[in-house]
C-alpha cells in the first residue's frame, strides 16, 4: 500500500482525548515530577521542565444552566487561557499556568457565589443522579437533596479541616443509578411498597416475557386477571428496585407515602492503608420532606461532625467505624437498631471479600 496514502478520516468513534489537552499538559504528558495542595481549592504540578500547572477548584451544581456555562468560560479566556475542565463529581477546575491569576479568579468565583475548595483533607461536591427533575423511577429527589447537604457543610468544602477525604453520592433510586455505595457516606432513595399493577392495560403496553425477565429476584411471574393476561408479584420476593417500571409503565413503584432516603456509610474507592471498601446500612428510612429534607441534612451533618471530632489523622469513615466497631458507632449516632440492619444472608455475595487487594 502506497505510503503517501491520504489518513482516512471518519466520525465513527470519539476524537482523541489528545485534541482537547491544554497545551502545557501535552508539552509535558507523563513528566510530572509532583504535586502539592497550595492551600483550599489549590494545588499545583510540577514537571520535569520545571513547568507548573496551577489547579483552581470550585463547586458547581450539576445541573447547570447556559449562563453559567458561559460566566465560566469568560473566566476561564480571562485568566487561564480558556483552559477548564468538569471533574466526575460535577467540580469546575481551571488550569493556570501563571501563579498571580489564582487570587484574582478566586475573588471573582467568590463574588459570583462559587466556594472554592473541595481539595486534600475535605469534602469533595456530592456527586449524584438525576431525581426528579428527570427520572422516571426515582424515589427521592438528587438536585434538591444535594443543595441542602452541601449549604449545610459548605465549610467542610472550602477548608481542610477534616481527618480525611469525605465522599457524599447520592442515588435517587437503587435501580441502574445505585452504584453509591464507594462512598463515605451514601445517600440512597429507597422505595418501600411493590409495585401497583394495572391490569387493564398491561398486556397492550408491555410484553409479558421481557416483564418477567426483568426482576433480578424473580419476583414476577405470569398470571391472568379477569381473563386478561398479565403479571403478579411475589412481595417476599420484590425488593423495590423499579426495574420492572423501566419496561413496562403499568407497573407503577412511585408512592408518595412510601418512598424516601436511606443513608449509608463506610464506602471508599482507595487503596490507601485499608482495601477498598462497600458502604453499609446506617439508617433504613427517612421520609421525604422536601423542599429543605431537614432530617436528611440533620443525619448527614452529624455523621460528618462525629467521624471528623473522633477519626484519625487521614483515617476514612468506614476504617474509623471498623476501628471503633459497629455497637460503637449505633451508640455514639443514636441510630436504632432495626431489622433491616441484619444481613440474613439471601445474597450473601454483597458481604464475601471482592477486592483484589492483596498484601503479603
């Protein structure tokens, strides 16, 4: 093949993530000597060349409107060469490569209502789904909670004044969006009732196979109701999880009495000193009470507030729990003991050793 063939060019796939580096990342990719927090919401990377990249965080919704888009980007062509990027947990962080830009952008995010921090030994933003602003199975909101919590801890945010990293998620339901449970703390919208079928119309708006295979406890089966074909469901069997509505909208799980928050605690992703870890069951219910949910606020707050008087230095809050013991941390939150604390063992997989973090 003739070597002064022209490159194929094609819109299949994704552009390579090399277009969008800024060009200081590219001048020095994978010779970075170190990095070091400068102070709350700061930090810089040193390269080899001597190069240094400087890193400004702010907390930012995720759902954001266009005119916030855009006040970011004219400080981003303002003082870090239109260089910003969006961090998996919905932070704004702007790339500068001069140092004397840092205080000037920071001054202005503050006047326009931005905290600065989420960096080092604090909480990072809560990163969460969508509620109900759009999300068909949600038993919780996500936007409404998360705004609560963060005002609530806010300083949590723009200081390093905890042990340790803290890391909130929330999901509005367990269903698809549930992966919450690597986090310090997990907010998680739980539905309570299975759910209500209606009979008439099921089998002219859903197929009866596809309804069945969807319960990942086989708690569906067919059946016939007044000589329509249709579906039941084995309650014992139902653990709430939606997935039913997702195919079928005649099976509907949403009940306003019923549906609320749970919280969880004790998740973490790292390596560091202790082998990643899954959150676990710390309050079973919580009722929603929007728009302010100040019993969810309430419990948040102070399991933050506890670890952080009683951790040690760098400690997480699920090595804290595990240092202190599970009967000491009901004792010290004031949480009851309830059924749903008990692990019977139905899928005794969520509590095997998954990890491949091995040590010898």
């Amino acid at each position: 093949m003739s070597q002064d063939a022209k490159k194929r060019v094609t819109d299949i796939g994704p552009p390579h993530y090399e277009k969008f580096l800024p060009e200081m990342v590219k001048k020095n990719y994978g010779k970075w000597l170190y990095h070091e927090i400068l102070k709350p919401g700061v930090m810089v990377h040193v390269a080899e060349s001597g190069d240094k990249l400087f890193t400004v965080r702010t907390g930012n919704p995720r759902l954001v409107s266009i005119h916030t888009i855009r006040d970011m980007c004219t400080l981003a062509d303002k003082y870090s060469n239109g260089n910003l990027r969006f961090t998996s947990r919905n932070n704004i962080e702007f790339l500068l490569t001069d140092e004397a830009n840092i205080d000037p952008l920071i001054a202005d995010l503050k006047a326009m209502g931005f905290p600065v921090g989420g960096i080092g030994n604090a909480i990072s933003n809560i990163v969460h789904t969508q509620g109900w602003v759009h999300c068909h199975s949600a038993a919780t909101d996500a936007s409404g909670i998360v705004k609560n919590v963060m005002d609530a801890l806010c300083d949590k945010f723009e200081s390093m004044s905890l042990p340790g990293k803290l890391r909130i998620a929330l999901a509005c339901c367990l269903n698809m969006c549930g992966a919450v449970h690597c986090s310090d703390i997990a907010i998680l919208g739980v539905h309570r009732r299975p759910p209500r079928i209606n009979h008439g119309i099921l089998s002219n708006i859903c197929e009866i196979p596809s309804v069945v295979a969807s319960c990942p406890t086989a708690a569906i089966r067919p059946t016939t109701v007044n000589g329509k074909q249709s579906v039941e469901v084995n309650e014992d069997q139902c653990m709430f999880c939606a997935n039913c509505f997702t195919v079928c909208p005649a099976m509907t799980l949403s009940d306003p009495l019923n549906d609320g928050v749970s919280i969880w605690v004790g998740g973490k992703v790292s390596n560091a000193r202790h082998e990643p870890m899954f959150s676990k069951l710390a309050v079973p219910f919580i009722p929603n009470n929007p728009p302010y949910w100040p019993e969810v606020v309430e419990t948040v707050s102070k399991l933050v507030e506890l670890w952080a008087a009683n951790a040690h230095k760098y400690e997480r809050m699920g090595e804290w729990i595990e240092r202190i013991g599970w009967p000491r941390f009901f004792e010290l939150t004031g949480i009851e003991f309830q059924k749903e604390h008990i692990d019977d063992f139905k899928h005794a997989g969520l509590s095997f050793k998954r990890s491949a973090h091995l040590r010898f």
